[in-house]
C-alpha cells in the first residue's frame, strides 16, 4: 500500500465513504428490498419469520443485524472503510475463484478468448432444449428461472443459514 492509498484528501475521502455507504445499503436493506417493492418468494420467505404473509420491521431487524455484523469484524459496532475493503475483498476473490473455475478449462490462471466462447457455446446449447439452433422465448424464460435459482443458493451460501433455516432443518 502507498501513502496515496492512505492519505487522508478530501476525493480519498470522499471515495471510501461513498463505497461504504453503498455496501452498507445492499448490507442492511438491499436483498431485503429486492426489486423496489417487488420482493418475491424465497427472499419474502426468509423474511417472514412467523409465516403470516406479511413482513414486519422486527422480522428484518433481525436479518440486517446479521448482515451488519458480517461487515462489523470487530464488533464494535461502526464498519470501518477497512472492514468494508475486508469484505468486498473476500467476496470478490469467491468470484474471482468461481469464474476461474468455470473459464480456465486448462487451469493456467487465465480465460482465453476460446475457452469464453466454448462456455458460452455450452450454455447455448443447454438453453436450447429442442437443440433448433436457436433459444426461444419459454427455453430464455426457463434458463433465467435457473440462473435466479443459482443465484439464491449463492446468495444462501454467503449468508449462511437463518434461524428460519435451523428451524426447518
């Protein structure tokens, strides 16, 4: 780390405080409030602890204490701008390793433009079940079910299990 990266200027400052301020929001209210009011299913699931159909404040508070204390490392009570470099440098080497994994058919730690285009040629032919040559609009709907799908395991994955969850189980 330089002492560019370090010195306290004012666009330094004011960088840092903007990320935090964006991390914090998804943190505590973003998932919770997925889609400007359109949250649906699994998120609204976990969210209704009492499974009455409607969410109340004490059933998100709960869930954005978790999520802030993910980001509170050391429990202080405040998230620093390190604390906030700490977590968003962990979930970005999780998708760093992810995306390798998937890509880099030959392992050498770099995505050649053929190995893209192999995986995405894949993913084609997946989507396209009645192999036709092209996707039509129920294959699309289906294959972005499945990707959301994947994306709520994912997200699962990284906020571990809920009370909810440990009730279920």
């Amino acid at each position: 780390m330089t002492n560019k990266d370090t010195e306290t200027t004012p666009g330094n400052v004011s960088l840092k405080l903007t990320a935090m301020v964006g991390v914090l929001m998804l943190a505590l209210g973003g998932a919770a409030i997925a889609g400007a009011g359109k949250m649906r299913g699994h998120m609204f699931d976990r969210l209704d602890a009492n499974k009455d159909n409607q969410i109340t404040q004490d059933e998100i508070t709960p869930f954005t204490e978790k999520r802030f204390s993910r980001f509170d490392a050391d429990g202080d009570g405040t998230v620093s701008t390190a604390e906030v470099d700490a977590h968003l440098k962990k979930h970005l080497e999780r998708r760093r390793a992810r995306l390798l994994e998937r890509f880099d058919k030959d392992g050498n730690g770099s995505i050649t433009q053929a190995e893209f285009s192999m995986q995405t040629a894949q993913m084609f032919e997946r989507a396209d079940e009645d192999q036709d040559g092209a996707i039509s609009r129920v294959e699309a709907d289906k294959l972005r079910k499945h990707m959301r799908g994947k994306w709520r395991r994912h997200m699962d994955e990284m906020d571990g299990p809920t009370a909810g969850d440990a009730e279920e189980n």
